[in-house]
C-alpha cells in the first residue's frame, strides 16, 4: 500500500527538506527531450519547469513537445511565474535570497532581485498590476517587488506567520494575499496595502498546497498529513468544507472556468477532481501511479483543456486532458523538474 511506501505518518515537509539539502549542480546544455506521442500537439503554447535538483529552467514548446532550451538558474528553483505580457518568466530561488527573471523567448537571463539574508522564497504570483509577490519562508514574510524589471525595483517585507508562508495566492485587484505554512498547519490573510495580516486559520495536518477561485468565492486549501481538500471563506478563513482527497495532496489547482477543484496527490501519484460547487468527487486519475514519481505541482492550461503534472523523480512533465483524463504526452526536462508556468 501506498501508506507503506512512503511511511505516511512522516511528515512532507521532512521530503521536502531532503529536496532543498540536495547537494546540486548547475546545469546548462540544450537538450532535445523525449516525448511520448510526439505526434499529438496540444497548442502553440510553451511550457516552462524548474529542475530544482539541478539548478536550472526549461522550455518546452507545445506543438513538437521538445524542449528548445534549457539554462543555469539559481539555487534550488522552485515556483514559476510568467509576467502579465508573457514576455518574462520569473522563479523563486529557494536555496539562494532572491527572484530570477528570464526572457521567455530563448531564456536570457535579464536579473535577479535580491530580497535579503535567510529568505528563501518559494511561492510566486506576477501579479497583472505588473508586480511580484513572493511567500519568504525563511522568514516568515510575504514580499512584494514593485517594477521587477526596472533598475531599482521597489521591494516591501511584510510579516506573515512563522515557517511560511510556503505558498501564496494573490486577489486579481491585488489587495490581498493568502498564504499556508506547512509545519504549524495554519493558513493566513494579509492585506498587502496595510502590510498586515487580517485574519488566520490553524487546519493542521500541513497545510501546503493553496489556490484562489477564479471568482474568488471560495479559497481552496490541502492538508499533507490529512489527506484532505479545505474550502474556506477567504475574508474570514472560516471552513466551509472540508473533502477526502488521495494520498498527500501536495498541489491544489482550480479549472479556468472555476467548475472543477483538482489536487495533484504526492503520496499515491494520482489526480482528484472535484466539483467546485458542493465538492463531489468527479474522478480519480492515476497519472504518475504511485509515489515514487515524485508528483507536485499541477498547472491548467490558460483554456483548462489540458492539465500538465510535473514528476520530480522522474525527470518528466505528464501532459493530461482534462475531459477524458487520458495521459496523452510526457515530455522530458531537467532533473527534479517541479516548478510550472504555461503560456497562453
């Protein structure tokens, strides 16, 4: 049993300490990646991964499903974020003090914006009003950087809540952030124009994996160690729901058109799909298939017809459609690849 695998009861943050202690080598070769069903193209999007285990970025066009390129990053790269335009990615750089920021064209590093000593930021949101907003796990902060790509950014810290936040979602006026730290289980809100906290919540069971309703309804948190899906009231944080999910649901993704609530579950590599109104459990889609794939975040494509899935230890991207739940793709990147941003 899956339990059994990976000794449940061990808490998914000690996993995701051994991943940040990994000792990494940067890496910088093009590489053409290996697909399965090269033959099927989804669209003319492209496919960006952070290769956390060797401190580099990928892009993968979508039409052939190669990787085109692949450069050195920073240290142990986690989140993604692409810039309102679509011409700039950015990354979190969990084992450095900073955000890097490429070029989606051909990947030329344009800077990175240094954030502080012990930061260690994580989540990452680019927000449409053109800033960045970063959970700092090392210390316990939300950071918001005016202007990423101008001389001089403007960078704000703001105190959130001890150990975390380890992800963050972001209100589309951008007033407001949500963030969930892993260790202590609680969720928090911040007023970013108060720089302030307003309200938090203590779920427990390691809260991680957090995702905004496209109308901002509902905020839809996962708890590691409880193998369970939250919907919460995002002005009060009060619960309103709480589902069974698979094993360890790690990542939390709400569809395009707000329908369908989906967990990517680490613990048995499998997807749940639910509905976002009363919850129902859809389908179970076995993607990865077990734990030892390593499965994390999950990404819709901007018109919610595919759902891609990264698998860590496996070094590869799973490429699903979301009516049928068919793997119809997996594409090839770096190592430990885990962090994804898809373009429009």
């Amino acid at each position: 049993m899956r339990r059994q695998q990976l000794g449940h009861n061990a808490s998914v943050a000690r996993w995701i300490a051994l991943l940040a202690s990994l000792t990494l080598t940067a890496s910088c070769a093009a590489a053409d990646g290996t697909v399965d069903g090269a033959g099927i193209a989804s669209d003319g999007g492209v496919l960006f991964v952070a290769n956390k285990q060797e401190n580099s970025l990928s892009r993968i066009a979508l039409d052939t499903g190669r990787e085109t390129v692949r450069v050195s990053s920073c240290a142990n790269p986690h989140e993604l974020a692409l810039s309102p335009d679509q011409t700039h990615v950015a990354l979190g750089c969990y084992g450095r003090n900073g955000v890097e920021i490429f070029r989606t064209s051909d990947l030329s590093r344009v800077k990175l914006i240094e954030l502080g000593e012990g930061v260690r930021p994580h989540g990452l949101v680019w927000h449409s009003d053109g800033r960045l907003i970063a959970s700092a796990e090392g210390r316990g902060s939300v950071f918001v950087v005016e202007q990423p790509l101008a001389p001089a950014p403007r960078v704000t810290e703001i105190p959130a809540v001890e150990g975390g936040p380890h992800l963050v979602a972001v209100s589309a006026d951008g007033g407001t952030a949500w963030g969930t730290a892993i260790r202590s289980g609680e969720v928090v809100r911040v007023d970013l124009a108060r720089g302030a906290v307003t309200h938090r919540r203590r779920i427990g069971g390691e809260t991680e994996a957090i995702a905004l309703a496209p109308d901002e309804s509902s905020l839809w948190i996962g708890a590691n160690a409880a193998d369970r899906l939250y919907q919460l009231d995002p002005e009060t944080l009060e619960v309103k729901a709480q589902i069974a999910t698979g094993a360890t649901p790690i990542r939390v993704a709400v569809s395009p058109d707000g329908k369908h609530v989906v967990t990517s579950n680490l613990g048995d590599g499998s997807i749940s799909v639910f509905e976002a109104e009363g919850g129902r459990l859809v389908r179970t889609i076995p993607v990865s298939g077990s734990a030892d794939a390593g499965q994390v975040t999950i990404a819709f494509s901007p018109d919610g017809g595919r759902v891609y899935v990264a698998e860590t230890f496996a070094n590869t991207v799973a490429e699903m459609d979301f009516a049928s739940g068919e793997v119809v793709r997996r594409f090839s990147a770096g190592r430990g690849g885990d962090g994804l941003a898809v373009t429009r």
